[in-house]
C-alpha cells in the first residue's frame, strides 16, 4: 500500500492506465493530466485491434494511496511487463492517503493521557500473562519494572519487541480460566494504578488540547456537570475501559489470537478508549470504491459518470467477441487484491468471452472470506494462481509506524481496520494459512488452505532463497515494495507470463 515516496515522471501512454475517480467513475479525480475519460478507453481498444493484441494484463497497485502514488507504480511495472507479451492496463484508484491513518496514529500516540494509559495496561497486563524483557542481567518481568524503565522502553523504534512468556508467573486466574475472578482482580490492580497517579488526580481533560478531546470516546470517558461543557475524567469510566482492554488482551494471548504484547495493546486501547474513524472509515470507502468501479451503467447522461471498471469491461467483452483466443492476466498488490475479486465475479457475470491466464497476488490485503466467497466456494478459474506475500517473520519486522504500531500494514489491518473485528483474517498474512491452532477451526481457512495445496508454489513467502527458481522469487521485507523490480517479484510475473504453464 504505501509506496516510495518519490515522484516519478508520467512519461506513461493513456493507453497504458485507466485513471478511475470519486465512486468508481471517470469523474476527475485531482491531477487533471492524469484522468481518463470513455473515449480513453475506446483508444486503448482500437490500439489493441489494430496490433491484433491477443493478451492483456490489468495491474491494480495497492490501496490508500493517492494519484501520483498510484501512477507512479503504473510507470514502473509497465515497461516490466510489457517485456513479456503482454499489453498491460494499469488501473489507478486513487483511495485516499495512508498518511491519515498514520498521522492520526502518531497524533494520538503523541499525547500524555495515550502514554499514561498504556504505561498502566502494560503493567498491569505484563504482570497477568508472564511478560518478560531481556536485560543486560537476565529477564526482568514487566510488572517488576518502574514506570521509568517502562518509558525508557517505549522511546525504543520497537518497544517490547523482544520478550518472553513465564508461564509460571502468570495469574492463576488466568491459567484457570476463571474470567470473574480474573476481571476482579485487575479492577483491583489497575484502580491501584491509576489512583496512585497525580495525573489522574488531577483531571486530565483540562490540559486537553480540543482536538485530542475530539477523539476519546467522550460518552464512556468524560462526564459533563453542565451540558456542552468540556467535562471531566470519568474515573469509573476510564477504570472500566483499562479493565476492559487488559481483560481483551489477556484472553487475545490466552486464545493465541495476540498479535504480539505491545501491538495487541496498542490495538485494544485504540479500540476501546478512542473513536474508531481514525482510519477504519478510510479503508472501508476504499473497498467500497474496488467493488464500485464494475458497475454496469445502462443509461448514464454524463458520459463521466459512467463506473470506469464496467465500461472497460463492456469494451472488453465487445473486443474479445471479435477477437477470438483474448487472454487477461490479472496482478493485484494489497487492496488491489480486493478489486480482482470483484473484477472476477463482474467478468463471469457479464460472460466475457475471454480467458483469464494467469492471476498474481502481492502481499494481498483482501479479507480471506472475500477470497474464498469469490473464487474458492465455486471454484473459479482465475487461470494459474500465486500469491507472493512475506513470511511472519517479516510482517513482525515491518514495522507500519514506528514507536506506536510495530508490525506491518497488514497486521494494523486485520487488528484495527477492519471494523467491529480483531485477528480478522487476511489472506496474505502466512498466520491464517499456517492450519496451526487456533486457526485450523475455520472452514473457511481450511478451504483455502486446500486451494492453495491444490498446485505446486501458489504461495511463495519473502524472504526466498538465493536458489529459488524463476517465477518463485522475492526478496520484499516492506509491505509497499512489492512493486519496485529490485525485490524479485515484478521479474518473476513476468517470467511467469512466458509460460504455458504454472
């Protein structure tokens, strides 16, 4: 999803990229050179025609980015692909900026009452489940630390990155199972905790600035005297929400759906203490615009409010009825994922007289249900299928924000994104695909984990090694590198292009 943050030139042919706009359509969408009109479309199909352009591969890069982001991978991986036969269409969604979730992120990590609730969650939840840290003198547990060795932790890029679990430290209410007690017994704690603190004591809602205000979910949190004033700290309130969140996290790990310590707090407190648009409304218009886009238009006045994924496919099926042997390789990086899987079902539902060849995910962001709903339940063709995406290793390595979110965008996906949810499952995260506890329950996962097993190399996780063969080669650490031709996937698409086979 993100993507480097340079800007190349656009030297790239309108026949080369479909720019889609606001709801799907062709309607402007900023960077006027960049928009495309039916006409466009229209082009890229008679210069298709009059090549006799048998195979073409449509390219959707990853999502939350913005126009120059998304034209900026169309340039780079055009020429690439190109190389191997095909005639590549890059589609360039702009869908919003990755930048707000993160700087909404940093914003609210930045202040003192974020500190000074996570400092008490930590404690409290390290000293539940057994957390250790390695020190220069052997393990030290969380819960012995000072709250000056807790901050020293946290000014650290990846704090608690390191750590282990005592068992034999843990609560025995926690190794029992027994949730009334276990509950009780961190109200205890964390009313301990929080009393003792002068923040606290002392009202922090009056050194709030209006904008941090804004953002804390006021009606658990503040109590307002006079109606329409600041308010105050509700104590009880904050005192529920702590036990809540310690309580969530603490049954997360016991299920093994954490998402490690520090990460799997991070998300709770964003969940329980804070208002959820921060982010989760920006990716839920993003997958609303992917299955938008394929709209079919019947009657439209404006030619401009036509959905440009549905007119595209109207001149596809016109071009492939007159074009016999039309072949479309399909490459979907994160959320681009998400729109294949509506590009697919449009595809068979309007009978496209056109074979889908060859389909590639990279580091694919869509929800694993998604997947299994369109392709696997019905057991779709989507031609010779492969999924290029990191191993857990890397995706705990990538870290999305430092300081505050330390794993990858795919993780702050499935732990905060997706609403209502955490640990929702998505389908380029190796956890979900492992058939390890407790994920080896789901029907759904099971189901494509059988479908990935069902052909050699449908799942090819980064780091590969040296000795890899061509077309199963990837070296990408980040998620939003998946584009740029140094990590070995792009190269090995398009040897995959060259081939009659898998």
């Amino acid at each position: 999803m993100p993507l480097p943050k340079h800007t190349q030139m656009n030297n790239l042919s309108k026949l080369n990229y479909i720019n889609v706009g606001p709801g799907g359509t062709f309607q402007p969408s900023g960077i006027a050179a960049y928009d495309t009109t039916p006409a466009d479309v229209d082009a890229i199909f008679a210069d298709l025609g009059q090549k006799v352009q048998k195979k073409i591969l449509l390219y959707f890069h990853g999502g939350l980015v913005n126009e120059q982001s998304g034209m900026d991978t169309a340039v780079t991986v055009t020429p690439l692909l190109t190389a191997a036969g095909v005639h590549p269409v890059s589609f360039v969604w702009e869908t919003g900026f990755f930048e707000t979730i993160t700087q909404n992120l940093d914003s609210i990590a930045g202040t003192d009452f974020f500190k000074k609730v996570l400092e008490k969650v930590l404690k409290v939840a390290g000293d539940k489940l057994g957390i250790e840290i390695p020190t220069d003198v052997g393990s030290r547990g969380v819960a012995a630390m000072t709250y000056a060795e807790i901050q020293a932790e946290l000014a650290k890029e990846a704090p608690f990155h390191a750590y282990g679990v005592q068992e034999g430290s843990r609560s025995a209410n926690v190794i029992s199972g027994n949730d009334r007690r276990l509950s009780d017994e961190i109200e205890v704690q964390v009313t301990q905790e929080l009393m003792a603190d002068p923040y606290f004591r002392q009202d922090p809602v009056a050194s709030m600035s209006d904008t941090e205000l804004a953002l804390v979910k006021r009606d658990q949190l503040i109590n307002e005297p006079m109606p329409g004033s600041r308010g105050i700290l509700s104590i009880a309130g904050l005192i529920k929400a702590a036990v809540t969140i310690i309580f969530k996290v603490v049954k997360r790990f016991v299920a093994k759906r954490d998402h490690d310590f520090y990460p799997t707090i991070v998300e709770e407190i964003l969940r329980e203490v804070y208002l959820a648009d921060f982010g989760a409304w920006l990716w839920g218009d993003m997958k609303t615009k992917a299955a938008q886009m394929w709209q079919t238009d019947s009657s439209v006045a404006d030619p401009l409010a036509q959905h440009a994924g549905g007119y595209f496919l109207k001149q596809l099926k016109a071009y492939a009825e007159n074009t016999p042997g039309v072949e479309i390789d399909l490459v979907g990086h994160s959320a681009g994922s998400i729109v294949i899987c509506y590009f697919v079902e449009a595809f068979y539902q309007q009978k496209v007289p056109a074979k889908i060849t060859h389909t590639t995910f990279l580091a694919p962001a869509c929800r694993s249900d998604l997947f299994y709903d369109k392709i696997v339940k019905d057991k779709v063709d989507i031609g010779c299928f492969r999924m290029f995406t990191m191993s857990n290793k890397y995706e705990c390595l990538d870290f999305c924000l430092k300081y505050v979110y330390t794993h990858s965008l795919l993780y702050l996906i499935s732990g905060i994104l997706e609403p209502n949810e955490y640990d929702a499952y998505i389908l380029g995260m190796q956890r979900y695909l492992s058939g390890s506890a407790p994920y080896d329950q789901d029907t759904k996962l099971a189901a494509i984990r059988d479908y990935m097993a069902a052909q050699p190399n449908r799942t090819v996780f980064s780091i590969t090694e040296d000795s890899a063969l061509s077309g199963l080669q990837c070296i990408a650490q980040h998620h939003g590198g998946f584009a740029d031709p140094a990590v070995l996937a792009i190269g090995s698409i398009a040897y995959l292009l060259t081939q009659n086979d898998c």
